[in-house]
C-alpha cells in the first residue's frame, strides 16, 4: 500500500504493522510464519492475505523463502498453488533469499529466475544482505552465479558499506545491465554514494518504524473505502471487492 510518501507492510509473526520509507517501487508487505505443516502455513498465509486487505494493502514482498530456511521450496509450491487455483489474489513478490549457495544455483538450475509469475506470484531478484556477518568470497560466489543466469540482485546494506563495493566491483557486469541495486538502511558518506553511482548503482533507503493501527485518510490502495474513525470499510482489487469489514 503506497501513497506516495510512506507504504505498510503487515508481519503475521509480530502482528504489527510498519511503515516504509518511500523508496522508489511498492515495497508492501511480508506474511510469514516459521513452522507447520503444509495445511496451516497455507491458512496463515490466507489469513495474512486477509488482513492485509483489511488494511487497504493489495501488494506485498515476501522474505518466506529465508523464514522458511530448509522448507523454503515447501512454501514456493505452496504460493504458486494458491497463485494457481486464484486463491492468492495478494499481489505477492517473493524476495529470492535463500541462504544455502548451493541451493540457490539449484533454484537457478530449475529454471527460476527473475520476472518468472504465475497470476499474482512473481519472483524478485536475489536478496543480499550484507552486513558484520557477511564473508566477502561467499558474497562474490553468489553474484557470480547471479550473473551466470541472468538474475539481478537487491543488496540490503545494514553496514559494511566498503564490503559492498568491493564485492560489486569485482562481480558486476560493466554498466550493471541487469539492474543490480543497493537497498542501504545505513547512512553512506558523499564518497561512498559517488562510489555506487560510478558503478551505474541506484541506492534507495530503508527504514522502518511503528505507526498507528489504523491506516491515514491519505493512504490508497486500488481502491478503498474508510470511515471517520480512519478504519477500512472496503478494499477493491481490480475492480473486485477483496474485503468487506
């Protein structure tokens, strides 16, 4: 949900929703949830569609496959199923975080990429956190692989600004064709900035905070109807009433 100036994303796991910095593209949402069996991560997952649209959101970014860790691919036959049988009618972008090298390539290896939808499920591009944690050789490893299929890369920069750019310049394509972009939760220096723009880089921030229940008069989703007390009455998804409180 975007208006301009701040999107919501709502997390299952906390029950709360957040605010977002605007960043350039609809950055919306995560519904997630850590265990279970096949039947209850789908009711979740439903469950989660539900109140995000009870709070006007039609779009979100999924983080499943690193929530998920070993079941990941449990929860991407899942997604494109409820894609499939037009029960995820969400608008779900599920980030490729996935925290095994070699389980990434063999993601790449099936024939996954970036831009791959099926109705309202689309795969994003490799999600790259770096930060104190993070071992250069392993990074370069995954970009390489990026780049050998095509697949674009969101860099989350929590720190380790010059880590970052070590990795990008040894990894990147020149002119950085495939749209590879850094998403930086962290305060870069003139020179840092320069450094990225050098490599054809977009920076966009990241920041997060609590905001109140109920979302403001200005916030839209398709379309939604609210009352005086600011509280959501009816969400429309291309031209479908989605909820009804």
């Amino acid at each position: 949900m975007y208006d301009g100036k701040e999107a919501f994303i709502y997390q299952s796991k906390q029950k709360q929703f957040f605010s977002l910095a605007k960043i350039g593209y609809l950055h919306s949402g995560k519904v997630s949830q850590e265990k279970g069996s096949f039947d209850e991560i789908r009711q979740w997952l439903l469950k989660g569609q539900e109140l995000a649209y009870e709070k006007g959101i039609t779009s979100v970014i999924s983080d499943d496959f690193f929530d998920f860790k070993e079941n990941y691919e449990q929860v991407f036959r899942m997604l494109m199923n409820l894609a499939y049988e037009r029960k995820l009618s969400l608008d779900v972008y599920e980030d490729v975080h996935i925290q095994e090298l070699k389980e990434y390539e063999r993601f790449l290896e099936n024939g996954h990429s970036f831009g791959e939808s099926l109705a309202s499920f689309h795969i994003s591009a490799l999600k790259l956190v770096v930060d104190e944690k993070s071992v250069k050789e392993e990074l370069l490893e995954y970009c390489k692989v990026s780049n050998r299929y095509n697949m674009p890369i969101h860099i989350y920069l929590e720190n380790q600004v010059d880590l970052a750019l070590e990795v990008l310049k040894g990894s990147l394509y020149e002119n950085n064709p495939l749209g590879t972009k850094v998403i930086s939760n962290y305060d870069l220096s003139s020179k840092q900035s320069q450094s990225f723009k050098e490599l054809n880089i977009t920076i966009e921030p990241f920041q997060q905070k609590e905001v109140e229940k109920n979302v403001r008069v200005g916030d839209v989703a398709d379309c939604m109807l609210i009352n005086k007390k600011k509280e959501v009455l009816c969400t429309i998804k291309a031209g479908k009433v989605v909820y009804r409180k």
